[in-house]
C-alpha cells in the first residue's frame, strides 16, 4: 500500500512540475536561472552555444546574438534550429539583471505564421547548424511595457521540447501539436553571455 502510495505523489509531483513548465512559458512567469545543460534525450543528444560580438552596447541598439547547435546523438530532425524571426523560435531567450532576477523573454513567444516542413533540419551524428537571433535592447516583445535600464545583463536560451517536434506531414500544419510543445521548457540550455547596456546621453 505504501509503495502505491509513493508511486503517486511521484506521479503528482511530476504532473506539478509539468504545469509548472506550460505557466512559465504562457504566462511569463519567472524562468529560474542555471547552468547550460547538453540535450539528452535517449539516443537524441547536442549542445547549443550562444555568442555575441556586442559585449556593451546602448540602449535601444539590437543584440546579435550567434547559435550554433552541435549534434552529438543520432541523426534527428530539428526544429528552426537556425532561428528564423519568421517563425515560433524553438527556445526562449531568458534576461536576467545582475542579481540574477529573471526579466522577460527576449523572443516572440508565437508568430503567425504556420511552419513549413523545411522549418526542420536534419543533422548526422557530429555535425553543426549555425543561427542568429537579432532583438532590441529596450523593451521585451513580450510586454512592450517593460523598459530596460543601464545595467549588466545575462541572456540565455532555454530550449523548449519544441525543437524535438517531428517533422510534420504537409496535411498536419495547422501549427496546434508545436504550440503545445512550444509550452514544455528545459530540454537544452546554452552558455549564458553576459552583456552590459549604456545609457543614451543626449547630444
């Protein structure tokens, strides 16, 4: 009885933890900050890099931002893994100020428009695919009511189960299972990249 018991609030906990997850991502809701961590998903395996050239720059000025993803699991398909601003972004590009404190998504979290099934990449074991993301440093798209201030920042990209979608069959693309998967974070992170904002002194 007692294991049957154990068995769910194991079941309950992780039900919880789901929720958690689709409410972070719907709602905004804090993302806690840490460390990058490789995706590993039984034999699904990589790692996602995250650079920028633009280390101080101004407010208002947009952050380039480089993604490399490398495949070191079997051959998969992989969803927008070259960031297209056309389409849902397969992560969520977490702010967090000098203390730590999580800010806001960076990215849209839902575009219009329906992805194509060339959306998907597909990657042999050990090889690369390289993106960029390009997002202004004075209000989150988001919530256009959140304004940036002179600081030090960290960005990271927290991966959602959305990059792992199948590639979908043309008849499938109303875009309603990647919306559910776009919900369910955590699967991968990148390195965080700190940046400094300055303030724009009038001339």
């Amino acid at each position: 009885m007692r294991q049957f018991i154990t068995r769910g609030l194991i079941l309950i906990t992780a039900a919880w933890q789901l929720v958690g997850c689709v409410q972070r991502a719907n709602r905004g809701l804090a993302i806690p900050p840490g460390p990058p961590h490789a995706l590993a998903q039984n034999a699904v395996q990589g790692t996602a890099t995250l650079s920028t050239q633009q280390t101080s720059l101004l407010i208002g000025q947009y952050l380039l931002l480089q993604v490399q993803f490398r495949n070191t699991g079997a051959p998969h398909d992989f969803y927008n893994a070259t960031f297209d601003p056309n389409i849902p972004a397969p992560a969520v590009l977490a702010i967090y100020d000098a203390k730590g404190r999580y800010l806001g998504n960076l990215l849209p979290a839902w575009q219009t428009a329906v992805p194509e099934p060339d959306a998907w990449v597909t990657l042999p074991t050990g090889a690369a695919v390289d993106g960029s993301i390009s997002v202004p440093t004075d209000k989150f798209p988001e919530n256009g009511q959140i304004q940036l201030r002179p600081g030090n920042y960290t960005v990271q990209l927290v991966y959602t189960q959305a990059y792992l979608a199948p590639r979908p069959a043309p008849e499938q693309l109303d875009g309603s299972a990647l919306r559910q998967q776009l919900s369910v974070l955590d699967v991968m992170r990148s390195n965080p990249v700190t940046i400094q904002l300055r303030a724009v002194v009038p001339k």
